[in-house]
C-alpha cells in the first residue's frame, strides 16, 4: 500500500491538480477515517468479482484524471442490486462517458459498498489566503446546500473545538436525536474531524478537501464521497 505522501506526489507527478476518488478515500483511510469499502476494477469481470466480494448492494463510479464531477457526466450509478444490474450499470457508465468526454482516460469502475441511510454530514477544509487551512463542519444534503448550516475553525483543531462546532449548527438537535430518532454517533464524527485536521498538517500541500456526505449511525459513521485538491503552485 503506498504511503499518504507518495499518493500526493504520484498525482503531481502526473500533472493533475485533484486525486482520483480511489487515492483520496485510500489517504483518508491511512489517517483512519471510516470510508466505504471499495475496489477498482479494470473491466466487468473484475467488477462482477469485486461486488461479490463486497456485497450487495452496490455503488459504480467512473475513476477518470479527466473527469473531476462524475455526476455531471452520468459517471455515477447507486443502490445496484444484483449481478444483472451490474452489468447494465456498468454499461451505462461506460456509454455515457464515452459520448461525453469521448477523449477521457479510464483508469477503471470504483465498486463500492452502498451505506444504509442515516443522519448525513459534511466535513470540508479549503484554504484561506489569510488564516490558511480552515475546517468547515455542517449537515449534509440540503442543508448545506440550501441553508449553509456551518461551522468553521481555523486547523490544527483539538477534541473541545470538534465539540463545540457540532454543538453550534442549527441543525445541533437532529444529531442528539429527534422524534424518537436515536443519537448519533457524535465521536465518530469528532474523530473524522480530527483525522482530517492531522491529515492536513502532515500534507499542506492540500487546498480543498470533502467529505460529503459522510452517514452518521447510531454508532459509527461512513464517508460516502471524498474529493481532494492539490494546490497548483
């Protein structure tokens, strides 16, 4: 397994300017951080292979240096539920990027586990001209997108600071339960936030990270999405 710096510098080395999703969820994982088990497979035999081993249900994503939004190019395919629909996401995947980045190199299909539904998170860090890296902690979904319920600290942060931004969303009462919804697991989300804050201070190299969203159980938590910018200069 290749160390967190070779990751970085591998990515360099070939020009680009972001991690595959593969590299980035692998770095996550040397800092400990619960990602989804995933494998990339070179061709629809190896993902046949890899969705068995990891267990159905499933996630297909494009692993492309030339596509950074796989979404936006139908690179994405979730909730697959057998070998038979596998095979047409697959497929599909393949069809759609060939038809819309028709100069794309694929390096393969990321298989990975799909993760029940829960109380979702984001964790992201940019860097700030004036304060450098700054860590930002919100809910998931809409609620980021739409009501921007963030928190924001200035890395390296500590265990008190991950509390008390956790503690500062509005949205504070949905993760200590709501409703008769069990709480969730707010060290789990404290020790993503702290495993992001050691990761950054041993690659400053890093101008953006996400995690997003991450699903918070009642116990433990799982990154769903990891995307990391290198700085260009």
């Amino acid at each position: 397994m290749m160390d967190a710096k070779s990751i970085v510098e591998n990515a360099i080395r070939e020009g680009r300017y972001f991690l595959l999703e593969p590299e980035a969820k692998l770095l996550c994982k040397l800092y400990g951080l619960p990602v989804t088990e995933f494998r990339v497979a070179k061709d629809l035999e190896e993902a046949k292979r890899y969705a068995k081993e990891i267990g159905y249900p499933v996630v297909l994503k494009i692993v492309s240096p030339d596509i950074l939004h796989k979404s936006d190019v139908g690179g994405v395919v979730i909730n697959i539920k057998d070998e038979s629909e596998l095979v047409k996401a697959y497929n599909k995947i393949i069809d759609n990027v060939k038809k819309r980045v028709p100069n794309a190199r694929i390096r393969g299909i990321l298989v990975q586990e799909f993760a029940p539904p829960g109380r979702e998170v984001i964790v992201g860090v940019a860097k700030d001209p004036q304060f450098e890296h700054v860590i930002m902690f919100g809910l998931g979904g809409i609620f980021v997108e739409i009501l921007r319920d963030v928190t924001f600290r200035v890395l390296p942060i500590t265990k008190k600071d991950a509390l008390e931004m956790i503690s500062e969303i509005k949205g504070y009462p949905i993760l200590k339960g709501y409703r008769g919804e069990p709480p969730a697991d707010v060290e789990a989300i404290v020790n993503i936030m702290l495993g992001v804050s050691d990761l950054i201070k041993d690659l400053p190299m890093i101008s953006q990270l996400d995690l997003n969203p991450i699903i918070v159980y009642e116990k433990g938590a799982k990154i769903i999405d990891a995307r990391i910018i290198l700085e260009t200069s």
